[in-house]
C-alpha cells in the first residue's frame, strides 16, 4: 500500500506501507505490520510511525519533515541499512531503536527536547543545530558523535558499553553508565552540565568556554581536558589522571584524582582544591598561586619528578604565591616529601623553593600559606617568640600572645575536655604545672596561649615554661582521614621589665644596664620607683645597700653579697679577732654575735 494524504492524516492502519506522505497534519497513529519505502517529502508534522517489522525499512531516502515537527518515530527490529534522518525543523519526542536497529545520521536544524534510544544498535552521528534537551542513550550500542551547534546541550548521554569515536556537544550532561568509556568530547562554547564515565574517558575533553564538570570511575588516559575561554569546575577520576587538565583564561575549581597524578594540571587562574589521592609525580602550575581558601592534597608522596609551582610575580602583584594550604601524606599513608614546592618570586629574585617537612620561611614570605607533611611538626621560624624566645610580661598582657605554629591547621580532638597543650613551669629543673594562669585556643595552624581571666603581671610567675600536648587531644586538621595526633615541644619564657627599657629585667643584670643590690630580682631604681627600697640620699642605691642601715654589708662596699659573709668569719674566727667580731654590741664576742651576722645576711638589706 502507498498513501499519499494531501492534507491531514489522524490514523492509517495497513499491513503494508511502502510509501507514506501526508501533506497536512498526521495527528494519530501509523499501525502496520510491514514498511515499505518511508515518505520521502512530509511539508508538515509526523505525530508517530511505529514499524512493527523494519526488516523492509530503508532509511536510505531519509525521513524529512520540512517546516514541522517530528514528534515521535520508533523502528523495532534490524533495518537492511542505517538511514539518515533529516529534521530541518523540530524534533520534540524520542527516537527508538529497538533490538539491533542503527540510525546513521540524526539531523534536527530545529530544537531536539526529546530523547534518543538503542538497545543493541548504533547511531552514528546526532547533529543538532540549535538546541539538544533530551537524553541520548544506548544500552548496549555506541554513539560515535554527539554535535550541538550554536546553543545548549542539556540533556544526558548515556553509552552503556563504549563510545569510541567522538562526542561532541557543547553545554552538555553526558553520562556513559556501567563500564562504559568515553572518546572525545569537544564544545564550541560551554559544557554546563556534568561529563560522567562509568570507565575510562580516553581521549579528549575540550570547551572553547566553560567545563562544569568531569568525571571518570577509570582514568583520563592520554588525552586533555581544556575549556579554552572559561573555568573548569570539577574533574574527578576513579583510578590515575594520565591526561593533562588545563585552564588557560580560567580558574580550576576543583579536581580530584583518585589514584596517582602522571600528567599536569595548569590554571591561570585560581584553584579551590587538588586532591591527589595517593602519589603525584605530574606538575601542578597555578599561575596566580593559591589563594588563602585554596588547597592542595597529595594523599601519599609528592614522588621526586612532582611538582607543585604556584606562580607569583614580585611582592605577589597579581598572585599570592603560597596563600592556602599544601598537605602532603593527607591520607596518613607514610607518605614521603620527595619533590619540591616552587614560589616564583619575579623581579630577578630566587624562586623559594620548598623540598622538606621542616623549611625556614615564613608564612608571610610565602604569601600566607604552608606547605605540611602529616603528621605535622612545628614550625619555628613561624613561632612568636621562637622556641626558647622572651615574651615581656607587660608585652605579653597587652595583650601580645605566645603562639606556637605548625605547617599545617591543628584541631582540637576534646578526647578529655581539657585543653589541647599543658604548660609546665621551671622550677630550679622541676617542671610544675601552672596551666591555671594561661587561656588555650587554636587558630589555624596555631596555638595560641594568653594570660587566663583574673591572672595579673605579678601573679603569673617569671622564668621559662615548656608547652606539650596533652595526650593525643592536639591533632592535625584538614583531612578528611582520621587525623593522627601531633608531637612537639616548645619552650618560651617570661620575664618582667619594670623600668621599660624593653629588656626583661634578667637580663638588664646580665648586661650591666641595671643593678640589683639587695639580690631581690628587681633592678634598684625600681625598687625606688615602686617605694619598696628608700633613697634617702638620692643616689641611685638602695640605702639598704649603701651602709647607712646594712649592717651585713661588712666590707661597706654598699653590695651585699658573699664577700661580706667571707670578710665576717674571717674576722669571728681572726687571731686575735677583730672589732667588727661582736656584731651584735654587747662587749662579748660569742656564737650569738655569728648567728646574729647570719641571720642579718640572708635577711638582706
């Protein structure tokens, strides 16, 4: 049977259609139990041709639909050869191939919104010139290519198996369920959607704007991903990333290697996070550093060829250079530092670079940042004071904290309430706790330690204390592992400065600039200044020390101090003995007059 409608068709049911052509509207269904020859001219809208048996269909004449739409077409069987539709208008329901049934070519000049399906049959290019809403799928088939012209793709691909030649759409979900691998995909503008691959993508993944997001539960082998005009969002692979990622006008939002990095990644501008999830032995470049939110993690080693270049020109102008956070072995797997961390410094001067778990520059030479190996160690050039360093008492309540610093962030486990750290005080080589007089708090990678509500200058005691954690409760952070708990020690000390000259009291003995004359810790003239000492000569020294009221200041140097007690005996114990012998002025010279001596010497004056 051969139909030819001039006008509209509502329904047509023959058991045999060698040729159909409706010059209207066809509204219905097409029911038949053979086709023959599909229409090759419909001016107007196709509604549905279902083909019971496709043994006799040929698509070899295409089925085009000029001015209209093609609303449905479902093909259930093998068809003698694939054929070639041809939309130049719009294509708003699915097309179906059942069983072994292939499509050579699917064009739509219009707008695709509805979906593509085969079970075991191929397709072999879907060109779309406008817009592709749909979803696109083959369960046990491929798609050789996917074409999205001038605006979207937002719908989903879906190859169950393999897709082995190219898939090109622009803004676009893609899906390749199962096992299934991925070849190529290129855009003329933005990939909006998500690109997923059940296995392996094996080639190419490129954009000349925007990627919003990559994904591979086996690797990215031999290939790129590169968005040309714009950013990349997400790449995420399974097992090893072998293909380079770059963003050279755009930003790196994030990637996540499941495996091992061999390939490089290269941003031009900023990145939120890397995560390698086991070694990386690639090189990641971002030209503009990494900014004060930014991360790096390599799950294990960052192995001898890896790099890590945050890019930076001079005075970080238009880069920070190290502004976040670097973390090696972020797994806790004994993880190694093997290659290096580069910040270019521009202007001629050295790049900084960064090949050990313990390096001398500063977070804020670096721009901010640190690079730290777990479990972290403490990192001294960055503490305030450094290990073993003076804190004045009125710099210290200021208020000026102690903070010791780490190379990387520091979590408190609250295993047993208390604080993180216990500090100790040196008491003539005993270590007595005294962590009633410090307040404890963690700031990033720091350890903070401040005078404790109530705690006053002359309460807290002067001298050197020593800072270690408590129990396992001071634990790295950052990870997303359980973190292991740090060990360290680290001393710093804390002295008064009475007279405000900026040296603690100490060491103004030390160096002469003060004097302490009755031995008491507290320079003289601050022992004036404060009334504790009198001068009522006003020369400068405690009249205790001058002699005026110092008995035990024998020698009448105006110091007292071990000579005076030597010059006492040897005068008690003198044949014959001496006037100064009867101390005490009764006439007698006696054992009292000894134990008066003493008694007045180490009273003081």
């Amino acid at each position: 049977m051969q139909a030819s409608v001039s006008r509209n068709l509502i329904n047509l049911s023959a058991s045999r259609i060698p040729r159909l052509k409706v010059g209207g509207f066809l509204v219905g269904t097409i029911s038949h139990s053979e086709v023959g020859t599909p229409p090759a001219n419909v001016p107007r809208d196709i509604v549905n041709i279902t083909a019971a048996n496709v043994g006799a269909l040929n698509f070899a004449t295409g089925i085009r639909v000029f001015d209209g739409e093609l609303q449905n077409l479902n093909v259930a069987g093998t068809p003698a050869a694939g054929g070639n539709p041809f939309v130049p208008g719009n294509l708003l329901a699915g097309v179906t191939c059942f069983n072994t049934a292939s499509v050579g070519t699917i064009t739509v000049t219009g707008v695709y919104v509805g979906s593509m399906s085969t079970n075991s049959g191929n397709v072999g290019l879907i060109d779309v010139r406008q817009h592709l809403g749909g979803s696109i799928t083959t369960t046990n088939g491929n798609i050789t290519e996917v074409r999205v012209g001038t605006s979207t793709f937002l719908g989903t691909l879906g190859v169950a198996l393999d897709a082995n030649g190219m898939l090109r759409p622009a803004n676009a979900t893609i899906s390749a369920g199962g096992s299934a691998n991925i070849g190529s995909i290129s855009a003329t503008g933005d990939i909006l959607g998500t690109i997923t691959a059940g296995g392996r993508i094996t080639t190419e993944v490129r954009a000349n704007g925007a990627i919003a997001a990559v994904n591979a539960a086996g690797q990215f082998e031999f290939g790129l991903i590169r968005a040309n005009g714009g950013n990349i969002a997400l790449v995420a692979t399974g097992t090893d990333l072998i293909a380079d990622i770059q963003t050279p006008a755009g930003a790196l939002t994030t990637a996540t290697i499941g495996r091992d990095l061999f390939s490089n990644i290269t941003s031009r501008d900023s990145c939120d996070r890397i995560d390698v999830i086991r070694d990386s032995y690639g090189n990641i470049l971002l030209s503009k550093g990494l900014s004060a939110t930014g991360q790096i993690h390599v799950g294990r080693t960052l192995q001898t060829a890896g790099r890590i270049t945050l890019n930076s020109s001079s005075a970080f102008t238009g880069g920070v250079g190290l502004a976040g956070q670097v973390i090696l072995n972020s797994n806790n797997l004994s993880g190694a530092f093997s290659g290096q961390v580069r910040i270019p410094q521009g202007g001629g001067t050295p790049d900084t670079v960064i090949s050990q778990a313990a390096y001398p520059a500063t977070v804020a030479s670096l721009g901010g940042g640190s690079v730290g190996v777990v479990s972290y160690i403490r990192h001294d050039a960055d503490c305030s004071p450094v290990s073993n360093g003076v804190r004045l008492l009125p710099v210290f309540f200021a208020p000026s904290p102690i903070r010791v610093a780490f190379y990387g962030p520091v979590l408190d486990s609250s295993l047993g309430g208390a604080a993180p750290v216990k500090i100790e005080w040196d008491m003539n080589g005993m270590w007595l706790p005294v962590d009633q007089f410090f307040s404890v708090s963690l700031s990033g990678r720091q350890v903070v330690i401040a005078p404790a509500s109530g705690t006053t200058q002359t309460s807290i005691p002067a001298g050197r204390f020593r800072v270690t954690p408590r129990n396992a409760e001071l634990i790295c952070g950052g990870l997303t592992v359980t973190p292991p708990p740090i060990s360290f020690e680290y001393f710093f000390r804390l002295f008064p400065d009475c007279n405000g000259n900026s040296i603690a009291d100490p060491d103004d003995f030390i160096s002469g600039f003060s004097q302490d004359c009755n031995h008491n810790g507290v320079p003289d003239s601050c022992d004036i200044s404060s009334g504790a000492s009198v001068d009522a000569n006003s020369d400068g020294i405690p009249d205790e020390c001058s002699g005026v009221n110092c008995p035990a200041d024998f020698n009448g140097d105006r110091v007292l101090d071990p000579d005076d007690l030597a010059d006492y005996i040897g005068c008690y114990f003198g044949t014959p003995q001496c006037s100064g012998a009867d101390f005490n002025g009764d006439g007698v010279v006696d054992p009292d007059d000894l134990a008066d001596f003493i008694t007045a010497f180490f009273a003081g004056c």
